[in-house]
C-alpha cells in the first residue's frame, strides 16, 4: 500500500520517534509497515524513507541505495549511526518531504549503522559515500532532523530543476 507523504511543516516531521518494541515484532506491525514503506518509497524513486516521513512516530527506515555505493533493499529497525572517519564529505541530498529542492550537506564520510531486522535480529553494516549520506539522512528523521538543518552555506539550497542546468556535473556550468 502506498503510503501519504508528510512535508516539512508537519509536525511529526519534527518529533523525535520512538523505539519499535517487541510487540511491533510480534503483531506483524513492523513486516507490514515495512511492506507499505518499500512501495511507498519505490512509488516516489526516493533511496531511503523513514516512517516518520509517512506519519509514523518510530524509529523504523528503510534504504534502497543504486550502485556503485549501492545498498540492496534493507529496512532498518532502531538504527543507531557511529561515524568511522574523520573525513567530511557533501552529499547533494533531496528528500521527499521537501520536494523540489536539493542541498549540499556535509556530512561525515563513514558510518558504521546497527540496527534490528526484520525478524528482530541484530544487524549492522558500514558504508561510505553517497550510501553514507543515504543511511544518516534518513537516521536523522528518527531524531525530527532534516537536511537543510545541516547545510553549511543556504545558497547550496535550489530547486532541482534549475540544479541539473546550472550544477550538475553532467554539463558545464554558466
Ligand atoms: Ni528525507
């Protein structure tokens, strides 16, 4: 089922979730929510979505990185992020609660992230690059953070459309 998209204004946008519980397990909340989010996600071509992002207060995401960084389809339950480098990085990040526009934000260039899956287990990975940028992001909508908090010089902040004609890396810019 696809699932209504929350834009930045709502306020469960900015609440900080909480933890999925065993009970969530249990009942079949957390395989049919999940469910709904992957087809939610898949619907809009986003590469991550949080369920507080489709009104869902708890700490629940799921990513869905394209390579070469790339991140098979992978919910994660309770993520908790570690850094593993000092080494920044900008990401051009979009989100899908804040459509049409696009900002560079620094961001650290590693991360280790466990998290449970779907049947509870403990779980991690680490990953670099864009698939970094993917996980923190949408780890940061656990805690009611979005993007354009973290961007370091607002005037990176644009519309994707005039992005692609005047920055993107595919053409020269003017
Ligand atoms: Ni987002």
């Amino acid at each position: 089922m696809i699932l209504k998209i929350a834009k930045m204004g709502h306020p469960v946008l900015r609440r900080k979730a909480e933890l999925v519980t065993e009970e969530d397990f249990k009942s079949g909340w957390v395989a049919s929510t999940v469910n709904d989010m992957f087809d939610t996600m898949e619907d809009y071509n986003g590469v991550g979505l949080a369920a507080p992002q489709v009104h869902i207060s708890k700490r629940l995401a799921v990513v869905e990185v394209p390579e070469p960084d790339g991140i098979p389809p992978t919910p994660m339950i309770n993520p908790v992020v570690t850094p593993v480098t000092e080494r920044e990085m900008q990401t051009w990040e979009g989100c899908l609660s804040i459509p049409g526009l696009i900002g560079l934000v620094p961001r650290p260039a590693a991360v280790r992230v466990d998290y449970l899956d779907i049947e509870g287990k403990p779980a991690h990975m680490v990953v670099e690059g864009f698939a970094a940028a993917a996980v923190q992001h949408e780890c940061d909508h656990l805690d009611g953070v979005l993007y354009i908090d973290r961007i370091k010089d607002p005037k990176t902040l644009m519309f994707t459309d005039e992005y692609e004609r005047h920055h993107s890396n595919l053409e020269d810019d003017d």
